[in-house]
C-alpha cells in the first residue's frame, strides 16, 4: 500500500477540474476527503492509496 496525499487549492470551479483530471488520469483508491473554505477559494486534501506496481514481465 502507498498511501498518498494531494492538496488542491483555487477557485472552487479551478479546484474542481484539476481533481477530475487527477482522479482520471491516476489508479487511486480515495481513502479521506477534507475541504476547507475562505472566501471564494477552496482546499481540497485527499488522501490516496496507490496500488503497489507490479514487476513487468519480460517475455
């Protein structure tokens, strides 16, 4: 298991697409999500499993 954490911070729109862009473009398993607001920004920390990777095989 490798746990990760990612932090996404900007306008809540801004915030938003770079965390579906993370969640498209990685295999994690989302394990805790925290928000917090001030103003019109927003912070988004996730922590993550990433799954071991495994030995390619040569053939």
């Amino acid at each position: 298991m490798a746990l990760r954490c990612r932090v996404f911070r900007g306008l809540v729109k801004e915030a938003e697409e770079d965390i579906n862009k993370f969640l498209m473009s990685h295999e994690v398993r989302v394990l805790h999500m925290a928000q917090s607001e001030s103003g019109d920004h927003i912070s988004v920390t996730l922590i993550v499993d990433e799954p071991e990777s495994l030995p390619e095989i040569g053939l």
